[in-house]
RNA sequence: GGCGACGUAGCCAAGUGGUAAGGCAGGGGUCUGCAAAACCCCCAUUCAGCGGUUCAAAUCCGCUCGUCGCCUCCA
C-alpha cells in the first residue's frame, strides 16, 4: 500500500509502527451545522479507515471535538447560552451527520476541555525546555527556536514573513510565534493553570490528545489541506519538541477541498450547503459516490449536475446487486479480475475514481452474465463487499411493501394487464408515478422503485 | 507580494514516457403490450496554447493564457 505523505511530498510505501495502525484525524469545532465540505473530508478519511481495516491491519482511531475556541464564545454570547452547551449541541449534531453519512465512528472522540491537565502539562514542559514563553498570562511558541520548522508546509520562515498579513502582537516575540494558552478575559471559559486563568489555544488540544490516546508517533495524521499550515505546521512542532521524538506523525494525509460552484466562494453562510440539507436531497450513496469518484487529494466542485450523475451511478450498483442469483447454472462468473483491479487501485494512494471503476465495471459484467443466466451470486457477493465494507455504500433499496396504497395500486394494474386492458393498466402507472415511485414489469415480478428527479 | 495546485469528450473524472479507464448525458439497436431496467454498437487521431527533449509525451522541460487553494478562522 502506498499514501501520499504531505511532509515527503511524494507516494511513500505505507509501513505502520506495528499491526494496529494508530491515526488521527482533525475533527471540528462545533459552533455550527457542518456542511459538504466537511462531508467530504469525513467520508474519505472513513474510506481510508476502511480500506486499512480491509487490507488486515487492526486500526486505532482518535478524533478531536475542539469544544473551546473564540468562534464558540462568540456565537454562544449571541444565542445568549453557555459556550459548552452551544458546543454540545452542535458536536451532537456532527455526530448524527456522521452516522446518517454512515461514517464509522472513532474509537473515541476526546474534548478540549476533557483533556486540559494534558493541555497544561505539555504547555509546561515547552516552557520548562525553552521552547515557549510566557506573557501577561497567555504563552507563545517559540517558531525561531526550531531549525526545520515549515517542513510540512515546505516554506521557510522567511518566506512566511514576505508579504504575509501578520498581524503584529506587541507581547509576540516574533510575529509567527503561536499562542499555546491563551489568558482569558473576564466572562470567558477559563481553567486556572500556572499562568493564571485562561484556555487552551487553537493548535495544542490536538497534539495532547494524539500524544495522550496514540502515543509519541503515529502512523497517520489527516485532515483537510487548508489544515496543513498553521495548524499541523504548529503540531508538529509543540510536539516532537515536547517529546523530543521525531517524528509526530509518519505519514500526512491531506485531502483537497469542496468548492462551491462556479460562482463567487462567497464567504457568508449563504453558500454552504449543510450535510442535512444535502441529506433531504439525496441518499447516502449518492453523496459518497460524488466524492469518491474523483481523488481525494483533488479539489472537487459541487455541483448539481455531478450529484445527479452521481445519483444514477449509485441507482445502476444498488439494481446490480438486486440480480437473480442464477444459482443453480453451473457457468460461474469469476469476480476475481476484478477485484484484483479494485485492490490495486486502493493500495495506489486510495485511488477511489480507480476502484469505482473497477467496480462499474464488474457489474456491466454481472449484468452480462445474469442476461445468459450464468451464476452470479459470487460475483455479486464480491460487488457488495467492496462496496459497503471498503467504499461505505449502503445500496439498500426501498422497500414499498408496507405501504398499502401503493400495494393496491400495483395490485390493480396487474389485473388491469392481465387482462391486456394496457389503458387503464397505463393510467394506474401514471397514478404509481404521481406518488412518487416508478413501476416495472420484470420477469420475476413487479418491481417498485423511486421515480427518477429529472 | 510569497508559496503551491490544476487546466483530459456536452458534464464529472482516472491515467505521470509507449500510443486516452469509469460514471452521467446523447444517438442507433435488441428485449418489452408500451415502458423501465439490462445488454450491444456509436460518441476525444486527442489531452488549454506555443515551443523544446525523446525512437516515442496527456505524461519530462520552458514560455503564454486561464482557474483555484494557502499565507487570517476553516475539513
């Protein structure tokens, strides 16, 4: 297996410290719903945890819940609500957005604010060697103490001042020196620590929590691209100083970001689209299809058109699977070929667009094969496998046979057909379709899908 | 201003030296009472443009044009 690691900057073979894989990736600051983009990022990182998982390795898995930060007071002072509930709130919401994507969840999903001795003990020992100050009550980073820091970024400090918006900070020794604990204001959430009160600043919940639940070196540290500077710059380098072990993380993982139409990436909330409101519109499969149908370190565009092709993609894997079996023919349709392909384009960076592709194919050919009657039910089997367990489709259908109107309805036009009064059997249809599902006469029986959104 | 990414058919999108995957849409056909689904055939002599290296380039190099990201909160 092979993984694109940021710091190298090129495909690197995936070896992990031992056979349980230790990864972490960024999770959120909950102060709103989360949107597609997030969507995104959590569903390929799900896919890379599966595909781990698939290949034999056991996989141990930490996400952070950043409950503590300025945008979380802010918002919570104007609900007029604790900060801790508005995060609450929200972090619950995140979660139920994840099983509705049907993401596998985190073997654990620690706080900020569970996680504050860890925060201070670290914070502490970066000032006991050097490596962070203190000022008025908040302590900073030392950016010019560390020789090779920008190394994920690839940008030196030099090139990071030129021209920059840096914002100076009078109690800031250098301009890019980062705050590790911030003082707090009157109002605010504090802890007391040895610098009075205050919380934890943005970049240090993550790194005590990966070195606290993973240990000194993980395997794999992820998250979006827009994440590697400052935020993983700055991980790595409280950490491997607070350690003193090299490396943090063995492999970075990035994936690129959603982008929102052609039309301006207008920064009000205006263009987001929330996971919920993509979720009223479209099914699990069709949302993970749009995003694992093109690599994951590539931006992608939302768009309505690629979510529709994406729709019918998903419809063509879930009718696939539906197939009669065949299983008493004794030509067998071999689904190895295939799967070889789907593994090869996996181990090749998680190359999803790749293995989709071999799996459209498999069923082109399952499809063949179930029109000449061969048996199917291995090559299906296959088909399913790869696709739920690695790739995270459901491709459960809908099921209509609890609904007795619907029921009525294909029961009369049975009779209608039989006895080959085609009008009324096609104006039954058409009241089928004004109820949303669309009816077809297959040779095993009716079958009831959704009517197809033009 | 600095750093970086990208530009492949109508749309989405793989492919990083050996002659263009896959999905969607479209056209024709088989099947069907009609449909739908499925299957078959067709749909980029060409990979933004211009030069260069090479026996050979979408793939390497240079320039031009265009789009985007990061440098500030962000998956």
């Amino acid at each position: 297996m092979k993984i694109f690691s940021t710091l190298s900057g090129k495909k690197e073979q995936f070896v992990p410290q031992s056979d349980e894989v230790t990864m972490y990736v960024c999770g959120v600051t909950p102060y709103s719903d989360a949107h597609i983009g997030h969507a995104m990022s959590y569903i390929i990182f799900d896919v890379i945890r599966r595909y781990i998982r698939f290949s034999g390795y056991k996989l141990k898995f930490i996400q952070n819940v950043t409950d503590v930060d300025d945008k979380i007071i802010d918002r919570a002072n104007k609900k007029g609500i604790p900060a801790i509930e508005l995060a609450e709130q929200y972090s619950d919401s995140f979660m139920a957005d994840m099983d509705a994507l049907n993401v596998v969840r985190a073997d654990f999903y620690p706080r900020a604010t569970g996680e504050i001795d860890k925060i201070i003990e670290m914070v502490q020992g970066l000032v006991n060697n050097g490596y962070a100050y203190e000022v008025n009550g908040s302590v900073y980073f030392r950016v010019t103490k560390v020789s090779d820091y920008g190394k994920l970024a690839h940008r030196t400090l030099d090139s990071m001042m030129a021209g920059a918006r840096i914002e100076i900070e009078q109690d800031k020794e250098h301009p890019m020196d980062f705050t590790l604990w911030k003082a707090s204001k009157p109002g605010e959430p504090s802890w007391t620590s040895p610098w009075g009160e205050g919380r934890p600043g943005w970049h240090i919940e993550c790194s005590a929590m990966s070195l606290k639940y993973l240990g000194d070196t993980i395997d794999i540290h992820g998250g979006g691209s827009d994440l590697i500077f400052p935020h993983h710059e700055n991980e790595i380098v409280q950490s491997e100083c607070f350690t003193g072990k090299k490396p943090f993380a063995k492999y970075w993982m990035h994936n690129g970001l959603l982008q929102f139409g052609g039309d301006k990436m207008s920064k009000s909330l205006g263009n987001l689209i929330t996971i919920k409101d993509a979720l009223q519109k479209y099914n699990v499969d069709t949302i993970r299809i749009f995003i694992l149908n093109s690599h994951y370190r590539s931006p992608l565009k939302y768009s309505l058109e690629a979510f529709q092709a994406a729709e019918s993609a998903a419809d063509r894997l879930r009718r696939t699977v539906e197939r009669e079996d065949n299983a008493n023919n004794t030509n067998k349709l071999d689904p190895q070929p295939y799967r070889k392909l789907f593994i090869e384009a996996m181990d090749d960076d998680f190359n999803t667009p790749q293995a989709l592709a071999a799996l459209f194919d498999l069923a082109r050919a399952i499809n063949q094969a179930a029109d000449a009657g061969t048996d199917i039910s291995e090559a299906k089997n296959t088909l399913a496998e790869l696709a739920q367990n690695v790739l995270g489709l459901k491709l459960a259908s809908i099921s209509y046979e609890q609904n007795p109107e619907i029921q009525k309805l294909i029961q009369e036009r049975q009779t209608f057909r039989e006895e080959r009064n085609w009008k009324e059997a096609d104006d039954v249809r058409q009241k089928l379709a004004d109820l949303g599902v669309a009816v077809e006469d297959t040779p095993t029986g009716v079958k009831i899908t959704p009517l197809k959104k033009k």
